[in-house]
C-alpha cells in the first residue's frame, strides 16, 4: 500500500520541484556551442548550494556530479565532461535537489544551437508525450495508463519507447514506489490514488528502443546511435486533474530563451 502524502509534504515537494525547475533554466541558458557539460554541472550545482539544497544526484550511489548530462545518444545517466557541445548536438539535463528532506527531480533534452528537422520532432514528441502522460495521471486510472498514454502517442510518430528505465514516486526518497513505466496497457499497474506523488519521464528513441549499458556502469546509450530525448516533471495525482509541481515555464517562458 502507497501512503499518499499529506499538504505539508507536497509543499516541501513543490519548494524542491520549483528550485530544480529554476536550476533546469539557468542550465539551459548555459547551452551554447562550445560549452563542456562539465560547465553545465557546475551551473547547475552552484545554482542549487545558492538556493539552500543539496544536489541530490551527487554521490547517489556512487554517481559523481550534481547532475546527469547525456549527449545524443546517450539516454539518462551521462557524466558530465570535458565534452564540448557542438551546433546539432542535443543535451538532456536531469537534476536532483533534497532540500527540508525531501526532493526534486526533473529532467529537459535541450537543442545544442539549431538541430535537424527530425531531432526537433523528438524533442517536441517526446515532451508532448510527458503531458500525454500527466493527463493520464489521474486518482481511479492506474499507471498503466500512463505508460500507455505515453507509448501509443510516442510511437504514432515512429519513434520508440525505453523499457529498462521508468518513472517513479518521490517523496523522502529520490525513488519510491510505485516505479511508472513508459509503456504498458490501460487499466494495468498500480492504483493512482488522490496525493500520490509521481516523477513521469518518457526516455523516447528516435531509432529503436534497445539500449545498452556503458562500461562506465552508468550511461545508458541507444543501441543503434541514435538521437534520446527524456523529458520529466513531478506531480501530484488528483481528482480529475493530476497538479504540476515541477514547470517547464522558467525554460520557456522566460523571455530570453526559447526552447
Ligand atoms: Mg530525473
Ligand atoms: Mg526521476
């Protein structure tokens, strides 16, 4: 049985969902051509110590920057590096903060300078796909209609769903029950009840869905070299309408940039 989390809880929630989608921003009016992805961390993390949290990745598990900096082909759990991005280039984001005990987690695929036709697709597919999922996300439905919301939308467009990694609950900890896959059938999975809060994530392929395991034991990266795009937020399941904790607004509503 999920606890769903009180008021008080899902404020701390929300204070934690608001600093990583702000640190989300400042990250990405860092992304330019030329930048290494080790700058991109020390923004992010120099961002999150300013506004009073920890950067939760940091140490998590043995994971050895504040953030997750995947490039191209490189799906979620990229080190940050000496790599230095270059027009065409995409580059996912995907912070973590713990702050009053509780955490933040969310993740944008921002476009390195001008990409191609086809990678802005998955970029605008693969996010559309994220609130596909957030609509689906609602008390009474279970989370296989969320994965199913994601998929069936995801894969109209001839793109490709990951399997091996999946949304979750977050809470006291980064990663609660019940995990939220990105795929699935309607009316299958776990139970949505009114308070639960969950990380929705799509990791979406513009080739095939197969992926493989760094030997660095973290970066996951398509099989096939092509372009992955992951798009997350946090919200709280409702009634009618699950509630947004985490925003893309300070990305692109920003007036100075434009994703
Ligand atoms: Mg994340
Ligand atoms: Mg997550």
């Amino acid at each position: 049985m999920i606890r769903p989390k009180t008021e008080e809880e899902i404020e701390l929630l929300r204070e934690n969902a608001i600093i990583v989608s702000k640190t989300l921003a400042e990250v990405g009016k860092a992304v330019a051509p030329g930048v290494t992805t080790k700058e991109l961390n020390r923004v992010a993390e120099t961002f999150i110590r300013d506004n009073g949290a920890i950067p939760s990745f940091l140490g998590f598990e043995g994971f050895p920057a504040a953030i997750c900096a995947s490039v191209n082909d490189v799906v979620v759990h990229g080190f940050p590096s000496d790599y230095v991005l270059k027009e065409g280039d995409i580059v996912t984001a995907d912070i973590g903060t713990l702050y009053k005990g509780y955490n933040g987690d969310s993740a944008y695929t921002f476009p390195v300078g001008e990409v191609d036709a086809r990678t802005r697709k998955l970029l605008d597919v693969t996010k559309a796909s994220l609130y596909k999922g957030i609509e689906a996300a609602v008390a009474g439905a279970r989370t296989g209609d969320i994965g199913y919301a994601v998929q069936s939308y995801v894969e109209s467009f001839g793109f490709s769903v990951v399997r091996e990694l999946e949304g979750h609950g977050i809470g006291r900890e980064m990663h609660e029950n019940p995990g939220v896959p990105n795929y699935g059938r309607p009316g299958r999975g776990t139970h949505l009840v009114d308070g639960m809060t969950i990380c929705i994530e799509p990791m979406v392929n513009a080739g095939g869905k197969a992926v493989y395991l760094d030997r660095n034991g973290w970066a996951v990266h398509t099989a096939d070299k092509s372009k992955s795009a992951h798009f997350e937020l946090t919200v709280v399941v409702r009634k009618g309408r699950a509630e947004q904790l985490s925003t893309f607004d300070f990305i692109e509503k920003d007036g100075r940039i434009n994703f």
